[in-house]
C-alpha cells in the first residue's frame, strides 16, 4: 500500500500535494515499525476476538476515509 502511494506522489505534478502524501507514507512506516513487535499479540487478540477487532479496524478505517 505504501509503495503504490509512494508512486502516486512521485508521479503528482503539485509540490504541496507529493510532499504531503510523502509524509504521510513516512508516518504510516514509523507506525508500522512501532507496532511490529506487537503484531502476533494482535494476530491472537484478533482471532480470539474478532467483534473487537472488527470494532477498532473499523475506526482505523474511517479515520483513514475521513483524513484524506
């Protein structure tokens, strides 16, 4: 998902518009890379509970919607 916003910014002709999907990007890596170490812990938590995972990708989701 990264990389193929990564190739939207690098091909907008707008200045403002790439540096912003390129900060985006960075700070979507830097909370991946946070949370990495964590991901089995969610990959259990996920599969014992799936309402609440649905629950908290659902915000994730509209956050994401709404942000851009």
């Amino acid at each position: 998902m990264l990389d193929s916003v990564k190739k939207e910014a690098a091909s907008c002709s707008s200045g403002a518009k790439r540096e912003r999907l390129l900060k985006f990007c960075s700070k979507i890596d830097q909370f991946v890379q946070k949370i990495e170490p964590f991901f089995k812990t969610i990959d259990i938590f996920v599969s014992t509970h799936p309402e609440w995972a649905g629950i908290a990708w659902g915000a994730m989701r509209l956050l994401f919607q709404v942000r851009v």
